[in-house]
C-alpha cells in the first residue's frame, strides 16, 4: 500500500518564465490582486474560499434573523408571504451549498497538502477553476438577490415611513422561493418564475466546481502522500477527506441529471416533473411525476448532510487528540466508521420521502437503512469520549467547540433515530422537530467543527494567535445562542407547527418558544460578532503564532506558521501515525495499542517493539526521499506556475449561463437559437481550457535561482 | 490580559529545534522548511516545556481549576438544567407547554395516532436516557481528565472490548425499536383495506375541498356529482375512513395531527389516509407540504359528529338555503346579483349556482377554483381557517382580501370596483343567510370528547362501532324527525 508518488514538479515560482505555446502572458507578481486571481497555490485557494465560505456564512446567518424577526410575533407583517418564502429558500441554499460546504473545501484545501507532506494538490490549475467556479455559481445563485434589493429597500421605506412607492420594479418577484429542495411541481414554469432558473443554474454550476474538486482530492490523497505515508498512517481529516471527496463524486451527479431534467421542464416545455401542463387553459396529463424529483433530489439530498458533516468529525477526530495528548481512541475504527457512515449514507434517501406514500415495504427497508445509520455514529461519539478519558485535557477555544460538536451532535443524532421511526416520523415530518433535528446536525456538528477548525489551524494558516479569552466568549455565546435556539424547536414541533409558515395563529399558543427562539438567533449572531472582533483584533495585535502552538501531532505543525509557498523544504519521511508525536517524544508509547497491531498487518512488521515500514516499503520510501532530495539539490523546489486560464474558464462559464437566464428581449440576441451572449461565454470558456491544455504546468528552469538558492 | 507571560515565555524559543530528532527507527531524518543547515543531533529539549500551548498563552493549569474548570462546570450546570428542562415540560413525552394541545400529535384521539403516540413516548425514553448517560459520560471525562501537570498521558490506542460493545449494544437497542415500527408500519398499511367510508380530497392553492362519493349531492339526479364541501370535514363517529389524497396543482399535505400522521397529496398520485374516528369532537388539520405563498393559511377542520347529526347535516347540505329555517314551506333566499361575480369559482348547493362540479382535472386557476359555499354561515372559520366567520370579517375578507391572506388567488373585486360597499354588505347578509333549516348544529367538542371511553358507547345515539356508515333513507327520516323534534 505505500503507493509514494511524488510528481516532482519542474519549475520555481520565482525562476525566469516564458511564454510557452500560451495566448495570455504567465502572471510574475506574488502579491497583490493580480497574484490572488491567478494563483494556484493550494493555500492561497483554500484562504479565498474560506473568507467567500464566510462572507456567505454572514448573509446566510442575516437571513435567518430576517427570519426569526418575522416569527417573533404570531401573525406579524415584517415580511410578506412572498418575502418570507424567498428567505428561507436562501437561507438553506447559502448555508448548504454557499457557507458550510466551500468552508469544508477551505480546510480541505489549506490542511491536507500540509497533513500528507506534500506542496500542493495533484492538479493545482483545476483547484483555481473549482474556486472560481464556486464563485460564479454564487453570484448567479445571489445575482435575484442583489436585483431585489431596489423593492426590498422601498419596502422598509414602506414600513418604516408609511410611505410604499407605487411604482413596480422590475425584479419584483425574482428571489428563489421554493425551498432549498426545489420540489417540483413548484418549481415547473406553471407555478413559479425566472427565479427558478437562477437556482437551477447556479446549482448546476457550483457542482461542477464540487465535482472538479472532489477529483483533485481523490487523485491527490491516493497520490501524494509523502513516502512512508501508508492509507492507515493518514491523519483522520485525510481520511475524512478522501471519504467526502468520493461522496461529492457519486452523490453531485445525481442532482446534476435532475436539474438538466428541470431545465428542460423549464425551458424546452418537457414535463419530467409535472404531472399536468396547462394548454390552451386545459388542464392535460403529461405522465410526469413529481416523485422522480424527489428520489433524484434526496439520492444526492442525503450523501450533501454527509458531505457537510464528515468533515466536521474529520476536524474534531484531529482537535480531541490534539488536546487531550492522546493518539485517537480506535483509529481504525473510526475510518471504517467514516467510510460506514458514507456508504450507508446512499441507502436512507426514502427517509425524507416517509409520508410521500411509498408503501409499508419501503418504508421498513429504508427505516431500518436509517436506524443502522446511528451505529457509526455513536461508534464515532463514544471514540472520541474515549480518546478524552484518560487524557490531559486542556479545553483552548478549539477543544471546547470539538468537544461542544460531541456533545450537541448526540442530540441531533437521536432525533435522527426518531425520525427513523416511520410513523412517528408521519408525525414529526415538515415539523418544527425535523428542524431541530438537522439544525443540531449542520449547527451543532458542522458549525462547531468549521469554529473548532478556525481556531485550531487560524496560527497555523495567518501566523497569528488569536485570543483565547475572546474564543472562550465565543463559544460560550455559540453554545447558549444555539441551544436557545434550536432546543425549544422540538417543543414547536411537538405542539404541531410545521416548516415553512410564514405566519401563525395568535390563538395557537405558539408564541411563547417563538419569541425565545428568536432570542437565541439574536445571541448566536453577537457570538459571529466576537468572532470577527477577535480576528480584528489579532490582527491588530499580530502576535506571532509559533509553528506548533497546541502541540500537533500531524505533519501540517512541523513547518512554520505561516507555511512557506513550497510548504516542506524536503518532504517529510512518515514512519507511524501521529509521525510529529513520534518525533517529538519518542516511537515509545506508539509501539503499544491494538491500532499498530493493525498497522502491522497492512504496513510494517513489528522489531524491537516498534512498528517500522517492512522492508521493501522502507527501501522504497527510502529510495523515493533520495530521488526527491536529489531533484531538490539540483534544482531547488519545483512549483507549478500561476495561471491565468482557470479563471477565465470559469468567467467564460459564467457568461455562457448569464446568457442563458437573461430575461430581456433587447438584451438576449439569438444566434441560431443560441443566445448570443452564451455563444461569447462558451467561446470565452474554450479558449481558456485550450490555452490552459497547451499551457505546461510550470515553464522550464532556467538556473538554479529562486526558491532553492535558500538552502 | 492574562496569559501575555505565558506567551513570552515561549516566544524566544525555536520552536523547531526540537523536530531535528532523528527518528531511531529508521535512521531517517525529518528535515523541515527553515531548519538551520546544521547537523546538530537533538538536544534533549524538554518536551513539556515546548508543549505549552501558547495560544492565548494563559497557564491555567498551575492556577488550581481556572477558567477552563470553572467554564466545564458552566457546562454542565446548563446540560443539567437542559434536561430539567425537557423533563418538567414533558409527560411521558408529551407536552404541556402550549395553551392548547389540539394542534399536536400528543394528545392523540384515534387508535392510530395512539399507536403512533406509544412508539413516541417509547422512542422519546430510550432517547433520554442514552442522552443522560452520554451527556454524564462527556461531562464527566471533561472535568476529570482537565491537565493538571505536563506529563504526558498514558497512550492508549483503542480497546476492541469496548469498541465491540458500543457497536453491538445500540444495534441490539435499534433492532429492539425496530420491531414495533414496522409492526406499526404494516398494521397501519393493512388498515387502510378495511375502510368503509370514503372521503375524496383534493388540495387546492390554498384550500381544501372534500367530495363524499359514497354520498350523491342529489337523490334524484346522479349528473350532480357528490356531495361537496370545503375546509370543513364532516364524518360520522365509528366511520372507519379512509382519504382519496388529489391535487391538481402543486404537492400538499394532510395533517390532522390528533387523529393521524401525514400524508402528501401529490399530483398524479393517489395516495390515501386512513383512520377510525372514535371519538365525537372538532380536530385541527393543516397543510404541512410547502404549497406557494398562503401556505401557512391552508388550515382545515375535521368535525367527528354522531351518525344522526351527520345524516342531518348530509340532508342540510342538500336543500338549497332558505328563509327561517323550514325549506319545505319558506322561500328560498334569492342570492343578490352581486353574487354572479363570485359564481366564477364558488357554487351553493340548491340554487342555479350549483352547476358543473369542480374535480381533479379541472384548471387551478379558472372555474371551480374556490371553494363550495354551502352551510358556510355554519363553518366556524372563513379563508381556509383563517379568520373567524362573523360577518365583519367576511365584509374584510371581500375588501381586503390580499391583506388578510398574503398570495391568494380570490380576486379583490371590491378594489378593483366591481363591487361596491352596499353590495358587499348585501354579499355577507346572503352568505350568512347560509345554514340549514332550524340552525347551526352544535360544535363538537374542539380537541375531542374528554369523557369518551373507546370502546364504550357514550352516546346512545351512535351506531355501532365498524359497521358501515351509509346514509340510508331510513338515517335521514331518523334524522330529520330530530331536527324537527328539536
């Protein structure tokens, strides 16, 4: 299994560049915008998509307050019905594909080069048109929100002087109203509006951005592990990585076919989806089936909970060792766990679809599929109150939100088990409870984890320490915040007041948890607040991070903080799991446990107590770090070059769908039936991927000048 | 700022020299980004000294508990106080923390939702105490394993023992729980064959209307259809019935969370819903499926009534709307011209108004898309349960009808000047004139009987429990010797 693989690459970042057999020049400057735009450098990307992860986090969180000012009062006039139904489209639509998951990709991308040794991610070209593509399926995603805010602000001059503008403008109902799940037959041309096609096609676009990324990470974590580095060596949040990556490749596809079908439904007059089309104002049958939506929905619905959370107990799987000085409780265990979780995840789908009417056999099936969920699960809460026990834990800012996600995740997975419960769950479906329910999920788990994530590498990745007394508040705020909000929702739930309403009765006596809840969204977005002060002010105070300020065990803490461009000097050799612990306190302790047990059989053989890689790997590995101090020696460090092409690839993709939705008779020329301003696009589009195919890697060296003069 | 000392403690440190150990192992060298060029062997720098994280830079561990410490008992005064909670706000699971109940599913009034109510409060316990006990189990390894000095711990790696008992004990626990759920799955499934009374329903952009096909609108003219109604269901107490579950439109969902679970009304589907309705008393239902804009105000009524009044109400709903009560010798009330705009979408059963019947395939948004207006002087709620039905909110609902529910499609006639405020007036005199000879029924008691007793007859006049429910000739005559009698 020691598949050392470590494509040298030819160039250094500050030789003499030419210009290969490219149209556009290679970008030279490693500051300032330009450099930003055309980087390829896996942490410089990871920073860019965990600052838009954020930014979308923010107006992601205001949408929800929005939200909770509206249900703070029965009956309240805040938003209208419209207004109401275009926030929580978006609140779930930002928070899933928006903030949590390109803030995973953030980590994915800053930590795991670091964590397997290596300099960068197998195609590092393709990881700047993933950012840049997320970022173009955002702003077609948010570009009705941007357009509505001329009504929305004459409306809260409305509101506020009594005053509503008559005049209509034209973007009045241009917001994504139809949920984050987009079920049809809302979403077909008889019952909504351009909008939908915003959300479809921004959709669309960011899982092309989440597909190319999930290659990059598959190819890079199977390839690119420094020597010695066996599968069963690979940090946790490797692993919990790899597992995401391969989710997102098999899961993506799945939505991916279901929004072509819409668009057809949508722009072709097909009718995948609806039942019933309206011609000449009769009503016909047409043979669709909203159903097919919804399995095609909830196929790639239910692996998108695991792709979010996943990484999250990659995180804590790294932070609770970390913390408690203690090698993670059952690490094979958890793998399996991880690999459990993912492949079960692909069989519970029908549990979204419990009342849909599908009949008492699947029903049972997918019941028992949801409850066999729970195993990992708890297998993966006891694990890490396992690795604690026993520990010398020191609760630091990440400790309490890793250990915070245990505790909370336990709620949220127990509500799983009764929503698995079919009849209960005929019950509880589209309730209040389901909220709860998946908020103590993607809040309790994945937030916490991505905060735990922020404060546990943020030395590390801006060589800066924050404060720990601002962290504390933080999440101590978080943790009332969240449960003041999301706890009396089970209450809500239980007392019969479904998702999705934008008003309730004064007479229902609901009121009472409303008002708290709304109390507690206003608690977890001060805690946002101090969050941001404490970056602020770290800034301010910029006091060096040290490179390995919480005693780290995986490879990332070995290098300094900030890590330099070339991230190692020499590729690190790996020998064990926790290798920095073995470096820094001896192979003693490792060499006992049931987990090197394990290993032997899969990588080393035990001598003298420890575990060392047999003697073939050992040879290989050892031959490997020749060759590549070798190629080092002679050459300096090899990196691929900035580029310009993934950008204009993904710019030219955003034109050809802009081209697309436009929705203006003087605006969308067409051209053969093809709207002009797609044509461009598409032209744009080629253009980068050739020059990008003809582009090398990196430009051949010249000298041994740049970055290996500084050996 | 406590804790800058800590920091400068550590700050003049390299913090790298430490990673020039030569892992024994192998004879292979670390060697790091920025690492001197020199071949120096490790120094022996003690490693606790390095491990002090700082970050923060705070050394609380020398402090005798600290922050962290008093932060951890924070932490589980609020998980104590968290499960205080839910226990004193619970019984059994269930809850007592709203006014009223009759919008949840835990004061259930049908075998069904009992059933249902059973595996909830199972499920709701086991839940608890894995809750407790994981809880105690996080709270207590925090406080007692906190750092109190540098060494290193114990490195343990796993335990298979362990590891095989917290992977076999919740399976044995799920299969426990498992066992009743699909037994309830598939009782439940088998239940709906036996249903002998059927109620057609069909989910409208924001409205229900019920069809009874066992149930012709005319005895003598079967072209009439079923019989109709809106918003509000009628059934016969013992009616084992079942729901024919339509939409023409988008996808809803019915709910009577004390009488049953949901089930989504989906276009070309027909799904159903069945359930015994033991217990005489008015229930509150709901869409629960996002619908569009008024989703929130798509409420509805189910209205369990002994056989007889329900035959009486069958009879009611047959007779066109007459002048004090007795349709056989009063004149029928004439509806007032300004009705004919309302006749687009809206019928009144036994007058010219009761043409073509709205079914499945009829166009969601022209003729048939409002709701039948018969006995509506009757219905407690107006709107689809959103207003109460007093004749001042039925003069708002005709003038401000976008203002009281947000995306309907019921066109304002009144502002756009159509109609005017004398018609208006005359449009509510005319609807509250809508009720059968001899007046409103009495409602049945809101949420259920409290003194029914399933399986006891508490009203001598129902029938017999799970015998068909038919309006035979011979109810209505039993039916209308009461009403008259009365």
């Amino acid at each position: 299994m020691a598949s050392v693989v470590y494509p040298a690459p030819h160039a250094q970042p500050h030789g003499d560049t030419s210009r290969g057999t490219a149209t556009v020049a290679r970008p030279k400057s490693q500051t300032g915008l330009r450099s930003w735009l055309t980087t390829i450098d896996h942490k410089r990307i990871g920073i860019m998509y965990g600052v838009s992860a954020f930014l979308f986090f923010m107006l992601g969180g205001f949408e929800a307050l929005l939200i909770r000012v509206q249900l703070a009062r029965p009956e309240n006039t805040f938003v209208d019905a419209q207004r109401y139904n275009e926030l929580f489209t978006m609140h779930g639509t930002t928070m899933v594909f928006l903030a949590l998951m390109p803030m995973a990709s953030a980590f994915f991308n800053y930590v795991v080069p670091l964590q397997i040794g290596a300099r960068d991610v197998a195609f590092p070209r393709l990881n700047a048109f993933s950012l840049w593509t997320f970022v173009a399926g955002a702003i077609i995603l948010n570009l009705p929100v941007l357009a509505s805010l001329p009504s929305t602000l004459a409306y809260i001059l409305g509101q506020l002087f009594g005053w509503v503008p008559q005049f209509t403008l034209p973007f009045g109902n241009f917001v994504p109203d139809q949920g984050w799940y987009g079920y049809a037959p809302l979403t077909t041309p008889l019952f909504s509006g351009k909008e939908i096609d915003f959300w479809a096609f921004g959709i669309q676009v960011l899982g092309i951005a989440s597909l190319a990324a999930s290659f990059n990470f598959i190819v890079t974590i199977f390839n690119m592990r420094a020597p010695g580095m066996t599968m069963m060596r690979m940090p946790i949040f490797t692993w919990s990585t790899l597992i995401t990556s391969i989710l997102i490749a098999m899961a993506f596809p799945a939505v991916t076919i279901a929004l072509v079908l819409l668009s057809f439904d949508r722009l072709a007059g097909t009718s995948f989806f609806s039942p019933y089309n309206l011609v000449d104002g009769q009503l016909i049958a047409t043979g669709g089936d909203p159903l097919l939506w919804q399995h095609l929905f909830w196929i790639f619905g239910h692996p998108e909970v695991y792709i979010l959370i996943l990484p999250a107990f990659g995180i804590v799987s790294e932070v609770i060792p970390v913390f408690a000085r203690k090698p993670l409780f059952g690490y094979a265990v958890m793998v399996y766990a991880i690999a459990a979780i993912a492949f079960l995840g692909f069989g519970v789908w029908v549990h979204h679809m419990f009342v849909t009417g599908l009949g008492p056999t699947p029903d049972a099936v997918f019941s028992a599929s949801t409850m066999l969920i729970a195993i990992p699960t708890g297998v993966k809460i006891l694990n890490w109150t396992a690795t604690m026990w026993g520990g010398s834990l020191r609760f630091s800012t990440p400790m309490l939100f890793a250990v915070g996600l245990v505790s909370q995740f336990v709620i949220g997975g127990l509500s799983g088990v009764m929503h698995a419960v079919v009849p209960v769950d005929s019950q509880q479906n589209d309730t209040y409870f389901v909220v709860a329910h998946f908020h103590y999920v993607l809040f309790g788990g994945t937030v916490f984890a991505i905060f735990a994530g922020l404060y546990y590498w943020w030395p590390k990745i801006f060589g800066k320490v924050l404060s720990e007394r601002l962290g504390k508040l933080h999440f101590w705020l978080t943790f009332a915040g969240f449960n003041l909000t999301f706890f009396p929702m089970h209450f809500l739930g239980l007392a019969g007041m479904p998702r999705r309403y934008w008003s309730y009765g004064a007479e229902s006596g609901l009121w009472f948890w409303n008002i708290i809840v709304s109390a507690g969204a206003l608690l977890i977005a001060a805690s946002v607040w101090v969050f941001l002060y404490n970056v602020l002010e770290s800034h301010k105070r910029d006091r060096k991070a040290p490179a390995d300020p919480w005693d780290g065990a995986t490879l990332e803490w070995a290098i300094p903080s900030p890590p330099p461009v070339y991230n190692f000097r020499e590729i690190p050799i790996v020998t064990h799991r926790d290798q920095l612990w073995v470096e820094k306190y001896g192979p003693g302790d490792h060499a006992h446990g049931q987990e090197d047990e394990l290993d032997v059989t899969i990588a080393g053989a035990k001598v003298g107590g420890m575990t060392v890689p047999d003697e073939q790997a050992g040879e290989q590995a050892a031959q490997r770090a020749e060759t590549l101090h070798a190629e080092d020696d002679a050459h300096g460090i090899h990196l691929p070059n900035p580029s310009w092409y993934p950008l204009i690839s993904s710019v030219g993709l955003l034109v050809l769908v802009l081209g697309i939705l436009i929705d203006n008779p003087h605006l969308q020329v067409l051209f053969l039936g093809i709207p002009l301003i797609s044509l461009v696009g598409a032209v744009v589009m080629i253009l980068g991927f050739y020059g990008w195919a003809f582009e090398p890697a990196s430009d051949p060296v010249h000298s041994d000048a740049g970055m290996g003069s500084a050996h | 700022m406590p804790g800058r000392t800590g920091a400068g403690r550590v700050e003049g440190l390299d913090p790298l020299q430490w990673l020039r150990y030569r892992c024994a192992a192998t004879g292979l060298r670390l060697r790091l980004a920025r690492m001197p060029p020199t071949g120096a062997e490790p120094t022996g720098l003690g490693a606790g000294a390095l491990m002090e994280p700082v970050v923060g830079g705070q050394d609380r561990s020398r402090a005798g508990g600290g922050t962290a410490g008093r932060l951890l008992a924070l932490l589980a005064v609020v998980l104590v106080a968290l499960v205080v909670i839910v226990v004193a706000l619970t019984r059994f699971g269930g809850l007592e923390v709203v006014d009223q109940q009759f919008y949840s599913h835990i004061s259930p009034a049908t075998g069904k939702a009992e059933d249902i109510q059973f595996l909830y409060r199972l499920i709701f316990w086991l839940a608890l105490v894995v809750f407790v006990g994981v809880q105690t189990a996080i709270v207590y390894t925090a406080l007692k394993f906190r750092r109190r000095n540098e060494t290193r711990p114990p490195q343990i790696h796993g335990n298979r023992t362990a590891e095989i008992a917290w992977t076999v004990i919740p399976a044995v626990v799920l299969l426990a729980l498992f066992i009743p759920t699909a037994q309830t799955i598939f009782k439940h499934a088998a239940a709906e064959e036996t249903a002998d009374f059927e109620i057609d329903v069909l989910g409208k952009q924001w409205w229900w209307e019920f069809q009874y096909p066992g149930i012709p609108l005319s005895e003598t003219d079967a072209a009439a259809g079923p019989l109709v109604t809106a918003n509000e269901i009628m059934i016969p107490q013992g009616a084992n019935v079942v729901f024919n579950l339509h939409s023409n439109n988008v996808i809803h969902s019915f709910w009577v969370p004390q009488l049953s679970g949901k089930r989504d009304v989906i276009p070309g589907h027909e799904n159903r819903l069945q359930f015994t309705a033991d217990k005489v008393g008015e229930y509150f239902g709901e869409c629960t499926e996002f619908c569009g804009s008024a989703h929130a105000w798509m409420r509805f009524k189910v209205l369990v009534v002994p056989p007889p009044e329900f035959a009486a109400w069958v009879q009611a709903m047959r007779q066109p709307p007459a002048v004090d009560g007795n349709p056989e010798t009063a004149d029928v009330v004439e509806a007032p011209p300004a009705f004919g705009v309302c006749l687009a979408c809206h019928r009144v059963n036994g007058t010219n108004a009761v043409i073509a019947q709205q079914g499945i395939n009829s166009n969601p948004y022209g003729e048939g898309a409002g709701p039948n207006l018969s006995l509506l002087a009757c219905r407690d709620t107006i709107a689809a349960g959103l207003l109460e039905n007093t004749p001042e909110n039925l003069a708002r609902w005709l003038k401000e009808t976008d203002d009281v529910k947000d995306g309907t499609y019921m066109p304002n006639y009144y502002e756009q000047g159509t109609i005017n405020d004398q018609q208006v007036q005359e449009l509510v005199d005319y609807l509250m004139t809508l009720k059968p000879a001899g007046g409103c029924p009495a409602d049945p008691p809101v949420g259920g009987d409290p003194a029914f007793v399933p399986g006891q007859q508490t009203d001598d006049r129902a029938l017999p429990q799970n015998q068909p429910i038919a309006v035979a000739p011979a109810a209505e005559t039993q039916a209308r010797a009461a009403v008259e009698g009365s």
